[in-house]
C-alpha cells in the first residue's frame, strides 16, 4: 500500500540517490489508485452505435458496440468528470500537493482519462522540472539519464558532497544544488549539459578556478555562488570575466563580500551584469564605479567596522551620590562605567576551543584566578601584562584597548560563596562554528570609563579592522555580545587599617618608636607647616571591583545580506544594585560613631544649633539648588555598527592616500 503525503512528510528519510527519491515522488502521486488508474471504479457503458459505412447499402445496418467512458449505468461506478473533480478540487480528501513538478498535476490527469496510456518511459520522459528538497539525497546515480527531457532539476537542502556531469540529462537548462555539502566541482565541469543557470549557494567552496569559466559554461546566463567560502575577490572576478552571456551573478555571504571594494569592483569588472546580489544594476551606480576594474592595487582583503554609541540613560544612581549628605568622609568612593563588546581576536589559533556551559566557565575562571594568586593588574596606560590580547583601534577621540578578563573578588570570601554580578560569562564566552577550518575566539574590547549621570551622550565611536575574512563572515552569523559594565575603586587614608588593629602590634609600634626619636620642632616652624587638606591627604586604593550592569546582544547576520549598517535600541528596566562601596560591618560602624557623637555633643552646641536662624545666603543656597535628577528607572542603549563599502572610485583613491600616510607615519 503505498502511503500518502501526509505520512511520508513525517518519515525521517535514509540516504537515497536522486533517481530513488523521484520515484518515492511519483509513487506520492497514486496514478494506480483511486480515483486514478483503471479500477472497478470506472466502467464503460456499452451502446449501440450506427457505422458509418453501412449506411446506404443496408436498410438494417448491424448495429456496433462501442465504448462511452462518460455514461455510467450503476450507483457505484463514477464517470470521468466526477473523477477529475476529485482530483482537482481542493477540499477533496484524494487532492495531493504536486509542488515538486509542474507536470505532476498533469500525469494525474492523464492517469484519470487515459490511464491505459501511462507507462514507465512515459512517465519519466513527461518530467521536465523536479524539485527535491531535504529528501535524504547523497549523489546524483546515472537512472537520472531516464529523464530525457528533464530541463530543470533542484536537489537543496540535502547532502550531496560531489556530482558528476556524466549522470546529468543534457536537456537540463538549469541545475540548483543550494544548501548541500559540495566543496569540488570538478567532476560537474567534464562536457556539462548547456546550462543557462547555476546555484552552488550555501555550500563550502573555497575556490572555482578552471571550473567555471567560458569553456565550460559557454550559455550561462545566471550564476549563484552566494555564501560559500570564498576570499580571493580579484581571482574569481578574473575567471567570471570569462563568462560572456553571464547577466545575473549573486555572491553575498562570502567572506570576500566583506572588502569595501566588493561592490563596486564586480560591476566594473564584469560589464555585462545587469543583476547583482538580486539588485538591479542602474547606469547611475555602474558610471560612479567606473574605472575602478583598473585599480586593482588598491584593492586589500581587509574588512572595516565601525562601532559607534551616540548616548546611554538610565544607569542605576548609586548612593554616595543619592544619599551625598549622609555618607561618611572616608572611603572616597571611585566608581566609573563602560561598555565591554566581545570581538573577533585578530590572529586565530590553530589549538582546538572548547565550548563550556555558563556554570563550567564561571568554574574555571574561578579556579584560575585562585592558581594564579589574583588576577592581571591593569597599567598605567590602561593595558594588562597579556600582551597577545593587546588591540589598539583607531578613534576620533580616544583610544581602546582589548584586555583579558578580569576576576575582582570582594572581601575575603568572595571564591566561596556564590559570585553575584561580577562577571559577565558573555565576555568570556569562546565558540567554534561547524566548520573546523574556523574555530573562532572572542576578546573583550572595552571603551574609556565615564561617571555616572541620568543622560549623557557618549559619543563613542571605535575603528576595527580585520584581515581574517572567514572567520569574521562567521562571527557575524553568531552577532556580538556587549555589557555595561561598572568598576567600582575604594580608597581608604594609609593610617586607617592601622588604627583599626586591637593589639596595636608590628608595624604600628615601630612607627611610635621613630615619631618618639625624632627631635621636636620649634613652636615657629610648626606654625608655618600648612594643615593638609582632605585632597592632599595620602589614599591607598583598592583594586578595582568589576559589576555587569545589563548584557545584551546584537544580530550582524544583516552584512551577510547586503546590508551596511546594523543597529538597535537596547532597553532593560530589572537593573541589579549598584555594587556597594562601604561593607556592612562598616556601615554598622558608621552609624555607631555618628551616634555616639550625637550623644558627646554638649547642650550648649545644641541649643547653638538649635538657635541658628537661616540667613539671607543660606535663603538664596537653598533657592539656587535644584533638585538631583536621578535618572529614569529604565536603562536605554543604542549601538550603531557599519560595515565599511565604497560609494564610488574616488573612495578607492583616497583610502589608498591614507594607507600611504599610516605606513609612512609608522616607517619613520
């Protein structure tokens, strides 16, 4: 029994061949079932009928018996019409979804009408386009020579890794192998059938030397070789040249699709296109990228990406700023923010990469940081001692850095309990695509620190150029994750932890011992020593405490497409706290002392400070100050990043002025 469509969508295929899985489709069809077919269900009335060449010669002409396949003289017999409208309509339970060819509607035709005509080799010579889709397909066997006069043929979304044109019909005019696993084509280019159109899209081409060139493909019209791997512009431009009757090309996706000179050296170069990347070509864009085909120097396999942050708002207020009346005069709280975005490492490593669970990294982070007894202190020049992960972008207004990880614990049992908010496990989130040739590796790149406030423009705009083109096409099928990310510095005078030991021993009684030593100075030069002021005094600072904010990612999949610019408006309104800039104990001991000054005050001072009338300054203070915006509630985030493209042969020329200015710069 064979099955219907709606059970065989639900079969998970086994590996077949391309003639075995267009049979399991003419099967789908039921040409010998109900309502097709000659079955019990037709019968042919028997008339009688006059000949024609009796009449005249005979006054009783013998009456012959002939067949009438639209009378039918019994309740459970259906005429031809009734047949027909079953299969045609589509409420009709015998109505079967024929989308894989244009003929198959037809065969079922035939198959009611005539069915006595339906044979093998006419079936497959009635076939001339067949689409097979996920189907299980791994080669092209020669049975496919069966369909004589099959003019197009798709076999995407299978498995197919090779085909050789020996098995194809040479009646085929257009062959589509999308989405399979082919990496050579040299076995499709011996003696081809004339195809006038081609798609080789989304497979792992590397490369198309000698293969398809005018020789082979002397009337190919249409060409799509889109999202494969290939990354020598220059080098297949020169062997599409060959290609007379070419018209129609589509390569986007490529990892060469990402040069700035991708566009406009294709149109130049190949005259005769009139469709790119399914764009129609206008003679506008063809003239402002004239000429260009001749400037092949200035042509660089480099990549340019732009990153720019117009403004942030929404950023938590943190309390020394909230409660400023009420904080204590020490620790002198240092907090900052910035933006933190995982970017493709320049230089890939050939090791292999590990893909952890977001439990197994923040395991392994913690581990190490406890190896290595802390974690890598930043310079003065705001750059680790890992100098492998060192990246200097360009930048209208600043400079940025690429820095390892940082690991910042708090107090003393911060690698035992649970570690909250103080790292982001994106920024240290390693992937490798399916393929192995591109293992990728992400660093973080993160931009100038800038102080709290409810809205600020940041102005933030990052230059980053990449050489590596394939694993950067790949890191844009995965999109960039960034944070906000807050780093909070503590500062505390350099005699409070020894005012604060019980015992008073070490280095606090040598130190008596030298104070007591040195001679006293007379009662003139201590007048004249000025008293140090809250901004002179000495302050040992902490090491900085690193906090996620909010993280998010952006979808770049956009370039791969033919689109230059990719942007967002990120929003989040659950913020975590701001990290806290005094310990509990110490708060508790803050408040202790505030009240025990309270309670030493004498009542004089307080009937003093009771008395104390506002005078007219303090009327206009308290006028003058306005209200502290503590911002909104909701944080709100735009990041714009552009993929670099020239508009016109003037960009060629004047990018390659500004390469001569750099190497020149960088020779002296």
């Amino acid at each position: 029994m064979i099955e219907s469509q709606s059970a065989e969508s639900q079969i998970v295929f086994s590996p077949v061949t391309a003639f075995e899985a267009i049979e399991r489709q003419i099967k789908s069809l039921c040409l010998k079932d109900f309502p097709c077919g000659e079955g019990s269900w037709r019968e042919e009335r028997i008339i009688n009928k006059l000949p024609t060449k009796n009449l005249g010669k005979s006054k009783n002409p013998k009456l012959v018996k002939k067949k009438d396949p639209y009378i039918v003289d019994s309740a459970d017999k259906e005429s031809v019409e009734v047949l027909q409208e079953l299969i045609r309509s589509e409420l009709s339970p015998w109505h079967l979804e024929s989308s894989w060819s244009a003929e198959a509607e037809k065969l079922r035709r035939v198959a009611v009408q005539t069915p006595w005509l339906l044979k093998e080799e006419t079936i497959f010579s009635y076939l001339k386009t067949v689409k097979i889709y996920d189907q299980g397909v791994v080669t092209v066997d020669k049975k496919l020579l069966k369909l004589k006069n099959l003019e197009e043929l798709i076999l995407s979304a299978n498995s197919i890794s090779s085909i050789s044109s020996e098995n194809l019909p040479k009646s085929l005019k257009k062959l589509e192998l999308h989405a399979n696993q082919i990496s050579d084509i040299s076995g499709l280019c011996i003696s081809p059938p004339p195809l006038e159109h081609l798609g080789l899209g989304r497979n792992i081409l590397t490369s198309i030397d000698e293969h398809i060139t005018g020789a082979c493909w002397p009337y190919l019209v249409s060409l799509d070789i889109s999202h494969n791997d290939l990354c020598d512009l220059v080098k297949i431009i020169s062997v599409l040249e060959t290609l007379t009757k070419l018209r129609h090309l589509v390569m986007n996706g490529n990892p060469l699709s990402l040069i700035p000179a991708y566009r406009g050296f294709t149109i130049d170069s190949l005259k005769h296109l009139m469709v790119f990347d399914d764009i129609h070509l206008s003679v506008d864009e063809k003239l402002s990228f004239n000429k260009l085909a001749r400037a092949k120097d200035t042509i660089i396999e480099e990549a340019q990406i732009y990153i720019e942050i117009p403004s942030i708002k929404g950023i938590p207020c943190p309390d020394e700023i909230k409660f400023k009346d009420t904080q204590p005069e020490y620790p002198v709280v240092d907090r900052k923010y910035f933006l933190q975005f995982m970017f493709l490492e320049e230089k890939v490593k050939t090791t292999s990469v590990i893909i952890l669970e977001a439990a197994e990294q923040l395991k392994l982070m913690v581990t190490e940081s406890q190896e290595t007894d802390g974690v890598q202190e930043l310079t003065a020049d705001g750059l680790t001692s890992d100098k492998q992960n060192e990246v200097l972008l360009e930048n209208k207004q600043s400079e940025y850095y690429a820095e390892p990880i940082e690991l910042m614990p708090i107090g003393d049992e911060a690698n035992k309990e649970e570690i909250h908010q103080i790292v982001s496990l994106s920024c240290c989130k390693l992937f490798c695509e399916a393929t192995p040739e591109s293992h990728l590796r992400l660093v973080p790149i993160k931009t100038n620190t800038f102080s709290w406030a409810p809205e600020q423009s940041l102005n933030i705009a990052v230059d980053i150029k990449r050489q590596n083109l394939l694993p950067l096409r790949d890191f844009f099928k995965h999109g960039m994750d960034f944070s906000l990310m807050e780093q909070l510095v503590v500062s505390y005078p350099t005699g409070h932890e020894a005012k604060e030991d019980k015992g008073g021993k070490g280095k606090d009684k040598s130190k008596s011992a030298k104070r007591e030593k040195t001679p006293e100075k007379p009662k003139s030069a201590q007048k004249k020593e000025p008293k140090k002021k809250k901004d002179d005094v000495d302050l040992l600072k902490s090491k900085p405490v690193l906090a996620t904010i909010a993280s998010f990612y952006l979808p770049l999949e956009n370039f791969l497409d033919g689109e230059y610019v990719c942007k967002n408006v990120f929003t989040a309104e659950e913020l975590p706290a701001p990290l806290p800039a005094v310990p509990v104990e110490q708060d508790k001991i803050n408040a202790k002392t505030k009240e025990k000054r309270k309670d030493s005050a004498s009542p004089s001072d307080k009937n003093k400070n009771a008395k104390k009338t506002p005078t007219k300054e303090d009327k206009k203070k308290k006028h003058s100050e306005e209200p502290i915006d503590f911002g909104s509630e909701r944080l709100e985030l735009e990041v714009i990043v552009k993929l670099e493209h020239w508009m016109s042969t003037k960009d060629a020329y004047s990018e390659e002025k500004t390469q001569r200015v750099t190497q020149d710069s960088q020779a002296d």
